[in-house]
C-alpha cells in the first residue's frame, strides 16, 4: 500500500509499538481494549518500562483458555489485577530492552533496534494500511520524500527531524482506572 495521506488522529503508541511486541498472533478474537504506558492508581510511571493492557473480563470458554495459556503464563507478565467486574488489567514488564523503551518513549521510533522492529512489523498484515504507516515510522529515510509533498515542506526539514510520528502523548497513554475495593463493596438488595 502506498502513502497517500497523513494520518493525523492520535493512536495508542504503546498499541502500535509495544502490544506487537508480546508476540501474542494478530486476529485473536481476545485483544486489549486499550494499552497505555503509566498508571496513576498504581503508581506506574513511563520509566517503570511496563505495558499496561486492558481487558473486558468474558466469560466464554475461548477467553477463558486465552487468559490462562497466553496471558497468565506470558514471561513479560508481572502483575494481573481484576480492577472491577467488567475489566482485567494486565501488566507487562519491558525491562530486558530498555534502550527500545527509551527510544520509543522519546519517540525516536527509527533507533529502536532491528531485532525489535522485525517484531513489530511481523505483527502487521503487510498488505494492510497500519503495516505502511509503521514501516514508514521505523524506516523514515524511506519516506521523507513522500511525507515532504504530503506536508508541502522541503524533504530537508523532515530529514533534520528525523522522524515521521510524534511521541507518545502520555496524558493519552495513562490509565486513568481506579481499582475497585471488591471486599467492601456494598451489596444492595
């Protein structure tokens, strides 16, 4: 697929980046509803280096077997926490690659690593227009041109930039869930 317009819209950096990088198979009916970086309620900063996903609890039987195969048994997992009825939040610890973190955290997508950005891009049907798009992010010299006369700007600028997409917004990549108290909560009748 070529490049014919900007995306423009902010999208989840940590969905794009990061939730790749669990190496959980794209098209699984189980998928977070959302990712994010910090967490207030549980005092999880972007230096922490933890992917927080977020999960409606289902009680059907594929969920279930997901949750307990992948998600529960996954080697980055590092704490699960049911936070009300509806929602499941899990985290995962990034810890073992931190200059990646550092560079997608700083939005310097173009110097997270090789290895890192075969996983991303594998993640994505390379048919599709996501698959374009990130390519173009971890690989900007191979775009500067195409961006330069989307924008109207010289290829120069966007080369002295360096990079096609803006860091992560971390208002937008906060988890702003608190955790429910379910021991005390009140039951009505």
């Amino acid at each position: 697929m070529v490049i014919d317009a900007l995306y423009v819209k902010y999208f989840q950096k940590s969905k794009i980046f990061l939730y790749p990088l669990l190496g959980i198979k794209r098209g699984t009916s189980v998928t977070p509803s959302e990712t994010y970086v910090t967490w207030e309620d549980k005092q999880i900063s972007s230096e922490d280096r933890k992917l927080i996903c977020v999960y409606p609890n289902r009680t059907d039987q594929e969920y279930k077997i997901f949750e307990s195969n992948v998600l529960l048994n996954h080697n980055r997992l590092v704490d699960f926490i049911k936070i009300d009825s509806d929602t499941s939040v899990f985290i995962f610890s990034f810890d073992d690659i931190p200059d990646d973190w550092d560079n997608f955290m700083n939005g310097k997508y173009s110097k997270i690593s090789e290895k890192t950005k075969r996983k991303i891009l594998d993640f994505f049907d390379k048919r599709s227009g996501n698959y374009a798009y990130v390519e173009s992010y971890l690989y900007p010299e191979k775009h500067f041109e195409t961006y330069a006369k989307l924008l109207n700007v010289a290829s120069s600028l966007l080369i002295e930039v360096g990079e096609l997409c803006n860091v992560p917004n971390l208002e937008k990549e906060k988890l702003m869930a608190k955790i429910a108290d379910l021991e005390n909560i009140e039951i009505i009748k």
